[in-house]
C-alpha cells in the first residue's frame, strides 16, 4: 500500500464510542477539573462518557445531532460504524500505535462496551436534559453555564468537509457555554490524513484577542500518529 492511502478514509462525520477511561487519558482530566462543576461533552455521539461521568458523582451533559433518533436507531448505527471502522482500522492497523488499546480485538471489544453503557443510559434519561439533540456552530445552552467543555474526534479530525470560518464559530460557542474560568478542550488536533490542522496559529489568534487564553495540553491517549496535543482554552 502506498504512503498516501494510509490514511483513515471518511465520507461524512462517524458517530463513535470512546469510554471515560479513554476521555480521561485523551484530556488528562483529573478529579479536581471534573468536579468544578458542570461538565458538557459536545459532538458527544454514542461515547459513554457522560453515562459513567454521572455514575461517579460529576454532572455531565450531552449534545450531539444524532440524539433526534430514537435509542434502538443510534445503536444500530453506532455497531454498523463499529463494524465498518474494526474493517478500517485493519487494513491500516500498522500506522496507529497500539500501546493503549493493545490490539483490533480489544478496540472493538471496548467500542462494543461503551456504546451498550450509553444505549442503556440514553434510554433511562428519556424526558431529562442529559442527551441534547444540538449541533454547533450552535447550541442550545445559556452562556457561561459548564466549567468544563470537551469536545472529542470532531473538530479539525474532519478539516476538509469543515472551513476554518465554522471552526471559529463553534469554538467561540463552545466558549460561549462554559463559565469564566472555565476550560474548553478539544483533542486531536489532527485531520484524518494525520495533518496538524493548518490553520491553528490564525484560530488561536482570533481567539485570544477575544481574551481567551490558549495552551496546549498532552494527551495520553496514544493512537493516532503523532497526535500528542489537545487544545485547551482557558475562558
Ligand atoms: C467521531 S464522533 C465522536 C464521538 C465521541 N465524541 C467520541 O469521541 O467517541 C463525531 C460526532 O460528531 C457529531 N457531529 C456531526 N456534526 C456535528 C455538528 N455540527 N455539531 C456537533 N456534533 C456533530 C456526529 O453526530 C458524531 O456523533
């Protein structure tokens, strides 16, 4: 295979799965960030980390546009995806870097645990506000409302079917909705091909005249191809 296919190959946005666990090595959270206060994952697709988050006492929400469908649809699609991406990820395993997940089988075995924890979960906060259906650059939420904002493998991983304008207004929501002194989180910042998002040094100035203060965090969710970083802006 030659160097310029191996790379993950993505008609449209993917709706994943990742876990707490994952959640708190991709962002390092530590317990002191989490219980802040509020906490709101956003673009949070079939990822049970809300679920488990409120099962260990935080207060998290979700928003995704999926959450329009009903529980039995987003599961179907949520494996059919888990199903096309175990095939993806096969016939490009040799680039990732396995030491977390350890192989395919685990991956999967792990995406399949966490989409049952949010199915059950969705389905039991049926009529409370936990799984909002929303999609940026505009979101349903009072300004200044979480003291933390994470947002996973969806912004710059899909750069080419987004322009750096939505990018700018959707970071700027993500602001929005989180409380001064809060802190928005977005990992990776790499796209699909595995390109450093380009025009990070332009977002990030526009964002700190807006008085943001902007860092870079290490991640330690190890996979994608030298994706060490996750954003983190301080409000
Ligand atoms: C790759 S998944 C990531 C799911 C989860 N955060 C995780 O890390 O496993 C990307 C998610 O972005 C959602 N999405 C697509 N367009 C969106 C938009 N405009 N605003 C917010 N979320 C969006 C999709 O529905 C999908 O669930």
């Amino acid at each position: 295979m030659s160097m310029s296919k191996r790379h993950y190959e993505q008609v449209g946005v993917a709706m994943t799965c990742r876990s707490f666990a994952e959640y708190e090595r991709m962002f390092a959270l530590e317990p002191s960030i989490l219980q802040e206060g509020r906490i709101l994952d956003v673009a949070s697709g079939a990822s049970s980390f809300v679920a488990e988050a409120n099962a260990r006492g935080y207060s998290a929400q979700a928003a995704d546009p999926l959450y329009s469908m009903d529980a039995a649809s987003i599961q179907e699609h949520g494996e059919r995806e888990i199903e096309v991406s175990t095939q993806k990820l096969n016939g490009i395993k040799e680039v990732y870097d396995w030491s977390y997940y350890g192989d395919l089988e685990r991956h999967r075995g792990l995406r399949e645990q966490s989409i049952q924890r949010f199915v059950e979960d969705f389905k039991r906060s049926e009529g409370t506000d936990i799984y909002r259906a929303a999609r940026l650059p505009e979101l349903p939420f009072e300004s200044d409302t979480f003291s933390l904002v994470l947002c996973s493998h969806f912004l710059f991983l899909y750069q080419e079917q987004f322009d750096e304008e939505f990018h700018l207004r959707a970071i700027r929501e993500l602001l929005r909705v989180c409380r001064k002194g809060g802190r928005v989180l977005i990992y990776p910042l790499f796209s699909l091909r595995w390109d450093r998002y380009p025009n990070l040094d332009s977002l990030l100035t526009a964002l700190e005249s807006d008085g943001v203060m902007a860092e870079m965090g290490t991640s330690e969710l190890v996979f994608i191809p030298g994706s060490k970083e996750f954003l983190s802006l301080k409000k």
